[in-house]
C-alpha cells in the first residue's frame, strides 16, 4: 500500500506548531510531510491528517 498525498487545509497550516518546539511548520508537498527546521523533524501526514507526535516524525538528517 503506497501512502495517498491529500492536500491539507491551508488555515489548519497557520495554526499547526511543532510539538517539540512550538514554531512554526513548514510543509513540503513532495514528501508530504510538515517539516520543523529547528527541531529537525518531519512530521508525515496520512490522508490529509498531520500526525503530530514526536515518536511518528523522521529525524532529518543533514
């Protein structure tokens, strides 16, 4: 099973912050993915829900 790439609602962008850090998010749409730069984490998102628990994100490597 492939994971599905569901646009996500742009005002729920706005308001999503990092659980780590508490900034803001960026979102990749080739990955699929919220990205937090400072806390290098991306946080996938599965049909169209940002999963956003720290045990669920792929640690960004440099």
């Amino acid at each position: 099973m492939t994971a599905t790439h569901s646009p996500v609602d742009p005002k729920l962008l706005e308001i999503l912050v990092c659980p780590v850090t508490k900034e803001s998010l960026e979102y990749n749409r080739d990955q699929n993915e919220l990205i937090s730069v400072k806390a290098g984490l991306a946080y996938p998102i599965r049909d169209g829900i940002p999963i956003m628990l720290p045990d669920e994100a792929r640690v960004i490597e440099d």
